[in-house]
C-alpha cells in the first residue's frame, strides 16, 4: 500500500499533535462504548419486574440492541458519505444533545402492565420509546469516530481498526464490571445517575473529536481519502460472506446465554459473562498481533463443536462449573474463528463504514433468529444445534488431504446415519443399547467432524454434514428417560415426561423439577381417587408442614393465594370449604397443568379453577388487603429466580395483603443461590420474624425431595406449632447480607454463598 503523501512542512503534523488525537479519539471511543454496553444490563434490569423476570427478557432485548446498532452504523455510513468536513460534526452533536435531553433513564410513562399475548413485540416497543434515542446515538459513535480519525490524516489512519479493539475493550470493561461491581455496590438510582454524567463526559469528548478534525490540515484529509482510491469496491458475495459469519455468532451469543440462564437465574450476571467472551473476541482478533492466532482458533473450532456436542448430549442436571464453563469456553472459540475470518478478510479504510455495516446487519440476523423467530417456530431450543452445526461453515474452504479417500465420503456418511438412526424405529436390545450410550454415539460422531477437519482438512460442508448428524442423533436419543413432550413460551421451554412404564408424569422446566403426579401404583394398576401432592409440597416436607399448621392455627378453612401453578400440585392441598386463589404469568402452563393428560391435580381438585394471568407484582398487587392467612411464593422458572418477587418492596405487598395472623411462605430451594438470608432479611425490614425449614433427608425415592422453606409472620403465635418444632430455626437477618430492594440486588453474593457453604 502506497504511504500518504506528506503536506509541507510548514503544515506537517506534529508528533504532540499526533499523540493528542490518539488520546482523545480512543479516549472518546472507549468511553462510548462504555456506556453503549453498560446500558444493557442496567435497563434490562429495570425491565425485568415487568415480564416476572424472565431471561427471554434479554434475548429481546439483545435483539434490539443489535437492531439500533444497525441503524446506528447505517447512520454514520450516510453520513461520512457527505464531503463536507462541518456537516457530520454538527449533525451528530446535536442528535447527541438532544439525546441527552431524554435522559436520565426511565420506563416510558405511556407504557403500562404488559399485554396478554405478544410480550417480545410490547418489550420491543417499550425499548425503543424508553431509550431508543440515547442508544441509537452512541451506536454510531464506533464507525464514525473511526471514519473522522481517517480524515485527520493520523498516520494510523492507515489502518484504523485498532480502534475498533479499543472500543470492544471498553464494552468488555463495561460488562465485567455490572455484576462484580456496579450491581452489588450501587442501587440502580445510582447507576442510572452514573450513567447519565457519562453521557454527557461523552458529548465533550465527541466535541473534542470534532475539533481535532475540522482543525486538521485539507491536504491530509484529500492524501488520506485518495490513499485508497484504487481498491476495488467488496463484492455482493464478500459482503454476503461478512454478514453469515456476523450473524452465526450472534445467534450463539442469544442461544448459549438462554442455555446458562435458564438454571440460575434470570440475572445481568450471567447475561454478561457469554457477551463479554463475545467481546473479548472482537477484541483479540483486531489487534495488529492478535494474542491467539487465527490460524489457531480454527484449528480448535471442531473441538469446540464436538464439546458442544458432548455437553448438551450428556442433559440433565449438570454442575455449574460445567453449565457456566464448559459452553462458554466452546462459544468463545467458535466466535473467534468466526471473528477472526471476518478481521481476515475486513477491506481498506475507505469501505470501512460499509464493512461495519454489514457485520451489524449480520448481527441482527442471528439475533432476529436466535431472539424472535426460533421462539415461535421450535417448540424446544433448537437454535442452539442449529448454530453450532451452522459454524462450520464458517470455516473458510479448503484443499483437502487424501483426496482419493474423502472422495466417497459422502457415501460413508450417508451409510453411517442410517446405521445410526435405523435403530431408533426399532425395538429390543438394539434399541435399548443406542439409548443407553446416546452421548458415546453423538459424541463420536462429532469426535469424527473434528478429525475430518483438523486430519483432512475437508471440506466445511462435510464438517457441516457430520455436525448435523450429530445433532440430530441427540435429538433422535433424548437425554430423558420416557416419553417427552415440550411446551415453548415466551417464559422458557417445560418438559412433560411420562416415565418408562408411565408410572410418573414430571414437569421440568431445564434440569430442574417442579412437579410430578403417580398415575400407576408400583403393581401397575391405575392410581384413582385424589392425586397425592408429592415433590416438594408432599405433606411432611416444609410446605405442606406450613400448610397443615396455619389451618390448625385457625382452626377453620383457609383463604390461600398461591404464586405460581407449575403443575398444579398446589391445587390439592387445600380442604372443602377453603379458597385457593393461584396467580401464574404463564398461560401456556396454566394449559399444560390443567390437561388431565399431563397432570391430573386441577382436574381432580380444582376444576373450575382459572389463575389470574400477568406478573404477579403486578396482578397480586390489586388484591383487597388484610384477607390472606396464607400466601405461598412459589414462582421459579427451574432455579432462575424472578428477583422482583424476593424483595423488601415485594414483601410489603405479602404482608399487606396478609390477615391479622397470616404468614408468608416462600419457597428457595435452590442448587446454586442461598437464598434463605435473602428472605430473611426482606421479611425483617417489613418487621417480619421468620423461621427456616432446611430439609436435608436426601430422599428423593419415588419423587419425593427435599426443601428449603421460609416462614415469615408478624408473631410467634401466627405459624402455630413451627414456632417450637425441632425442624423449623427461627432465625435473624445475617448482618453481612445487604437488604434486597426493588433498586439493589446481588446475586453474586448469593452465589457465592452457596457455592462457599454449600447446602446445609
């Protein structure tokens, strides 16, 4: 590439000057992007209440973040079209300016109690009129101050892509530190003030830019737009290229982040842990010597591929380590391969608005499929596969080895799948053999797309095919023993499986249980009369004690409110005479409980039953006060945690809405949160005493668990006989545990102290 052609010497740039512009122009880049991805995690926390919590709440809101950040790149791409130097510096600053007029961030007023249907479409709305300007602003900010540092006739505007590295490092910063600094120490009135001053920080910054620019010597500008004059213009194909390889790792990013959250909880913790990795990798593959080479990452892609493969092959309950880390080390790898080819093959300067238009495009493909349409169209989480066996095309192609034998490969592959699946239409010990060793059998297969890869070097569309058999073969063997039927909604994916010889039915939601009903005694005969309450709500376990205690405390029928239905269980706990109200934001569930097919609970004990639909802060709120003896919350979606029902503010309304001697019963049995002191310290701030029932028996034999129950009332006397049961510890709030607020939360502390003190 030809250097720049120098301005004389009366208007050679100094190398202060130089140093100033760099200062200043990675100073305003890294601030930006900052605040662009800082923002996220922040609003969608202010969000959350509105939709229970749910970590769809995140996919949607991905997609709007990718959306804005199109039009913000196409924004500054039109705008860096114009010749004039004045033009896009007044035009940005005051869309800037007036972007910080809406500020600070808030709800729009307009927007009242989500609709009933069409939650992502509402969500959507609610983010652009709420903060859609602000965003949009700083979305641009990227490649624009890239193009006008072009323009300054910098040496490095050569290249400017380092800034693009600058810029992902600031978002990586960003998002590291909400959960492990932001979210613990400051309330979101804090962070949102924060924030709000580095928006306008920002606007100095962006000024200062300005004037660097307008300052800056013609000649240099007129040497550095000629500098590349010559290139060719990217084909449609190239571009094409560009956006697929943007858009796989996006959708992963949606996919494998929905994968995590759904056992933990619906928390910017673990949202931000897949998009900083996503990050880090724009990061490392821009750098002038990236850290992990290209060459690398590509090599390691396959095994990343097959780790997928083993990992989501192997279901059911998996440990933390394994969820948080073993998907996220192989997400890491596959966007880095996929980065790095885009970094590969990125154009000169002069395309370089073009270029991040198409990677942003891209990126709201993948989050479009991953966010939107895949929830409406699978009935399962079958983006994730889909993705993983889509990233290996993203290899770049390839000459490969031992022509001779890939040659018929297609043909072994072919054999090879009917092989395979052929069993899965069959019964006997055949049949019974491939179930049992489903992860083996997937797992090799995907062992098989790897050494194609890395021995061969074949071709990525035979990787692809193999990958996808793989997958397939997953899907072919599920993990779960018996018959498995899925209900999709915004809220998440529940499973129904009838066990082999159909003597259970269990509902999980994830790896975790939330109800199971016996519909065949162990002779196998059909179970007839009343369904018996079992799971966690079996009569001698910590909710059921509760129950049986507050209607022996009041010694006439019970006026009940029960926050979540799952499968119903609930609804055959109560006696004749007694009113159980049950308050469920998830109709599809509701459906699913009340189909005598599935669970037999509704139909047998309360067949008139009809839960009031919406999130319960919301619907439960509207209740007549001082009319409850009993309110049970039991709202989890598998162990992610709706937050805003476990807060000071959220146990006023319980408590408001409490009898004279009615308690609060709230369910925190949790693998990997400690919850317990949680509610004990919302239950002491509302001058609440609370008693702890930790049940560690270890059974779990014919789906019968272990609980952990808090029991909170205004006095000893109110939970009746748990007040001096040996199972129950009445127990005072851990000082070192902050009070949960609808403005602070924390649960890295949380986990923390499970992961410290495990389950006692």
């Amino acid at each position: 590439m030809d250097s720049i052609v120098q301005p004389a010497a009366t208007e050679q740039p100094s190398s202060s000057r130089n140093r100033l512009l760099l200062t200043v122009y990675t100073a305003a880049i890294f601030v930006s992007a900052l605040l662009l991805f800082s923002v996220q995690p922040l609003f969608t926390k202010m969000v959350l209440p509105r939709l229970g919590g749910s970590p769809a709440v995140w996919s949607v809101a991905m997609v709007f973040f990718q959306s804005l950040l199109l039009a913000g790149y196409a924004y500054a791409h039109l705008l860096m079209q114009i010749k004039n130097r004045v033009v896009p510096v007044v035009v940005h600053l005051v869309l800037l300016v007036l972007a910080f007029a809406t500020l600070p961030l808030s709800i729009a007023s307009a927007y009242g109690e989500p609709p009933s249907a069409g939650y992502a479409f509402w969500l959507l709305g609610l983010f652009v009129i709420s903060i859609g300007l602000p965003f949009f602003a700083l979305a641009a900010n990227n490649p624009l101050l890239q193009a006008w540092f072009v323009r300054t006739g910098h040496p490095d505007g050569r290249d400017p892509y380092f800034l693009y590295a600058s810029s992902n490092i600031g978002s990586f910063l960003a998002l590291l530190s909400y959960p492990f600094l932001l979210e613990p120490i400051f309330t979101l009135h804090t962070q949102n003030r924060l924030w709000t001053g580095g928006y306008g920080l920002l606007i100095l910054l962006i000024a200062a830019c300005g004037v660097l620019l307008l300052r800056s010597p013609k000649l240099a500008v007129t040497d550095t737009q000629a500098e590349n004059a010559d290139a060719p213009a990217p084909t449609l194909v190239t571009r094409l290229r560009w956006i697929f390889l943007a858009a796989v790792p996006s959708g992963l990013l949606i996919a494998v982040t929905a994968h995590i959250s759904t056992d933990v909880a619906a928390a910017p913790l673990l949202w931000v842990l897949p998009l900083s990795l996503y990050l880090l990798t724009w990061v490392v593959v821009f750098q002038s010597r990236p850290l992990l080479p290209h060459k690398w990452m590509l090599m390691l892609q396959p095994v990343a591929i097959a780790g997928v493969i083993f990992l989501l092959a192997f279901g059911g309950e998996q440990n933390l380590l394994l969820t948080l880390g073993g998907h996220q080390l192989c997400f890491f790898i596959i966007a880095m391969a996929c980065h790095g080819e885009l970094a590969r093959t990125r154009p000169p300067a002069k395309y370089l608005t073009g270029f991040y238009v198409a990677l942003s495009f891209g990126g709201m493909v993948g989050g479009l499929f991953a966010g939107l349409v895949a929830p409406f169209t699978f009935s399962w989480i079958a983006e994730y596969p889909i993705l993983v066996a889509l990233a290996a095309l993203c290899r770049p192609s390839a000459n490969e080895r031992l022509a001779g034998v890939v040659r018929w490969y297609w043909l072994a592959l072919a054999a090879l799948a009917v092989a395979l699946v052929a069993p899965s239409y069959m019964t006997g010990d055949l049949s019974t053999w491939f179930e049992d060793h489903r992860v083996w059998i997937a797992g090799a297969v995907g062992v098989l797309g790897a050494l194609l890869a890395l021995a061969l070097n074949a071709d990525r569309w035979k990787i692809f095919a193999t990958v996808a058999l793989a997958l397939a073969l997953m899907r072919i063997y599920p993990a779960d023993e018996g018959r498995v039927t899925t209900v999709r909604s915004f809220f998440g994916v529940h499973k129904i499986v009838v066990t082999p010889g159909g003597y259970f039915h269990v509902l999980m939601h994830g790896t975790t249980i939330h109800g199971a009903e016996r519909f065949l005694n162990n002779d196998g005969t059909p179970v007839t009369g009343r369904p018996e309450p079992i799971t966690y709500y079996h009569k001698d376990g910590g909710i059921g004690q509760a129950i049986t205690a507050i209607r022996e405390r009041k010694g006439a029928p019970l006026k009940v409110a029960a926050i979540g239905v799952g499968s119903g269980t609930l609804a055959c706990a109560g006696e004749p005479g007694e009113s159980w109200k049950f308050f469920e934001i998830d109709q599809s569930m509701v459906d699913a409980a009340r189909d005598p097919k599935n669970f037999r609970y509704i139909s047998s004990c309360q067949p008139d039953l009809k839960p009031v639909i919406g999130d319960a802060r919301l619907t439960f709120a509207k209740e007549p006060d001082g009319v409850y003896d009993l309110i049970i919350v039991d709202a989890y979606s598998s162990d992610a945690i709706p937050i805003h029902l476990a807060t000071e503010e959220a146990m006023k309304i319980y408590k408001d809405k409490l009898a004279p001697h009615g308690a609060v019963v709230m369910h925190v049995s949790n693998r990997h949160l400690d919850l317990e002191p949680v509610v004990v310290g919302i239950a002491d701030a509302n001058d609440l005493k609370s008693w702890v029932y930790d049940e560690d028996s270890g059974r779990d034999a014919d789906y019968i668990f272990s609980t952990d129950v808090v029991i909170s009332a205004r006095e000893a006397a109110d939970v009746g006989k748990l007040a001096s049961s040996k199972q129950w510890e009445e127990t005072d709030p851990d000082e070192k545990v902050r009070v949960w607020t609808d403005d602070y939360s924390n649960i890295l502390g949380a986990l923390y102290r499970r992961l410290r003190y495990g389950e006692q």
